[in-house]
C-alpha cells in the first residue's frame, strides 16, 4: 500500500470516529431532569454554576484566574444524583454535551482508544464550549501499576494529554465531568486535573423528607408529621434506595387484589398511606456504602464549598 493510501484509510477512520463522537451528543430534549428536581447536593450545583452557567453568561469576566475549571468530579456511593446532575446540565445550558461512556473510549486493539480520545476532544474543540461527560470514569484511569499493559497505560497517557496537555489552550472552554463510585481508585495525575472535586453524598434526614415529599406528591401527599417519620427511618438511604421504597409503597394497596378487583380499582382507592411505606420498609433495605471512606477520601482531597 503506498503512502497516498495510507494517508487516506487514516482520514477515512478519523472521519468514522468523528462521527460517533458526533452521534455521542445529547441536547436537552434527551433529558426530562432540572436542578430543581435535585434535592440537596449544594456543592455540586454551586461548581456547576460557578463552571458552566456563569462564564456562558459573560464570558469575558471569567478569564485569567477566574477562568472556569477544566475538571470535575463528582464521587460517593451509587444513587444518589451524579448522573442525574449531568443531565439536568445537559437540560438547562445551551453547550453541546458529549456523554461518553469508559466502554466507548477503550478498545482491544492497539492504539484504537488513544485515536478515540483525540478525536474526542478535537471535537470538543470545534463545538465549545462543551462539556464531556464520562461515567464510571475510574474504569480506565485507574492507578497507573506496574505490570499494567501497555494498551492501558498509553491510553490513559493521551487522556491526560489530550484533557490538559501541550494540544490545550487557556481560551479552551471544554469542561470534562467525571463521575465515579471509587475516586481513591484514581491515578493521582487524574485527580490533580479534576479542579472540583464534589462529594455527592447521601441525602440527611431533612433532604430524605423532601424527596419522598417529591415522590408521592401525586400520589396523596403525606402529612409533614409522617414524613418527618419515615425520614427518620430510611437513615443511610440513597436517593435510588427512597425511590424504591416508594415504587414498592405504591403497590401495598393493591397487592392482595384480584385482577377483577383491580381492573375496577379508582386511583383514589389506590393512594399511598404512611402504613404502605412501613410495610415496604421491612422488604426494601438500603444500598450498602462505604461512607467512611468516601468520607476521609473527602477529608483528604474533596473540594470545600462555602
């Protein structure tokens, strides 16, 4: 195969690429989820709005030191908002929003997953500002071992590059959300680059009885007073945990019936009571954490928000 051939095939791939990053682009009718669907999680809307939502309202105030941060990482234990902040960005700011998964930018092949990272962000240059998001994001920049395979590791090597490297500019208005369960499984060049370091923790009692609030609002709201209880009760539950909790509350009144029973049933005779939710919360038990550790891992490197 001659050079003019080569030079060719290896357009033809970067222009395959390029098209599946373009087809990795969501924009806000793909989501139904605001920030003030989001209970609680104050840290992590006051970055969002410090990174994204103020330097597209002006964008000549936030330069030199106040330019916004290029990285950041939202970590806790599953359930409990992370993905469901990145949508309600996708949903509420005119940016162009990659979702991308850690699956979609590895690949057996040699060399494959460094061709996709630059791609990517070359992307991401063209449509800025922009914002990357990459679940799960410990999955591939995890610590760099020795012994590691050299696929891996060159990989990981172009991201770091490739996110703040020699290719990158201060006027980059690219921002890469990373979301992750395990951040203490992070190589430590990947954590530097991340700014804003966000825990997204579980919601204490006064957010549980708001989202549950939420939850059966259409569904004969409780009285504050047995919100307040089963607040109390659900202590360690994640927000993923309360909604399960209330999905299976929803069916206590209707468990039992017979199908004729049920095809005849009224949503008024259908509504969740306080004693549906006790039933559930002898069934439905809470996700398991480990909050001390994500807890000292935010001593140590987590972001302090005023």
């Amino acid at each position: 195969m001659n050079a003019g051939n080569q030079t060719s095939d290896l357009e033809k791939e970067d222009s395959e690429r390029e098209a599946f990053i373009m087809s990795q682009i969501i924009g806000p009718a793909s989501s139904d989820v605001k920030m003030d669907d989001i209970v609680g999680q104050n840290a992590a809307k006051e970055a969002l709005e410090e990174t994204v939502v103020l330097p597209t309202i002006n964008p000549v105030l936030f330069t030199d030191l106040r330019a916004p941060a290029r990285g950041i990482l939202l970590f806790g234990p599953p359930g409990n908002g992370k993905t469901m902040l990145a949508k309600a960005l996708c949903k509420e700011q005119s940016i162009t929003f990659i979702n991308m998964s850690a699956s979609s930018l590895t690949s057996k092949w040699h060399g494959e997953g460094e061709k996709t990272v630059r791609v990517l962000f070359s992307v991401a240059r063209k449509k800025q500002p922009c914002a990357i998001f990459i679940d799960e994001i410990d999955s591939f920049l995890c610590e760099r071992k020795e012994g590691e395979d050299e696929a891996s590791r060159r990989l990981k090597t172009e991201f770091l590059a490739a996110f703040d490297g020699m290719e990158s500019r201060n006027d980059d208005r690219i921002l890469v959300i990373g979301a992750t369960n395990r951040p203490w499984e992070l190589d430590d060049a990947v954590i530097r680059r991340f700014d804003k370091r966000i825990y997204v923790k579980p919601p204490d009692q006064k957010a549980r009885a708001e989202i549950l609030c939420k939850l059966v609002e259409k569904h004969n709201p409780l009285e504050k007073e047995d919100l307040q209880k089963l607040a109390s009760k659900t202590a360690g539950y994640s927000g993923s945990d309360l909604r399960i909790l209330a999905k299976d509350a929803a069916m206590e009144p209707i468990r039992g019936k017979s199908r004729a029973e049920v095809k005849s049933m009224t949503t008024d005779k259908a509504q969740i009571r306080y004693a549906d939710f006790d039933k559930s919360l002898k069934k439905v038990r809470r996700s398991p954490a480990s909050l001390l550790r994500f807890k000292k891992w935010n001593r140590e490197y987590g972001y302090k928000s005023t």
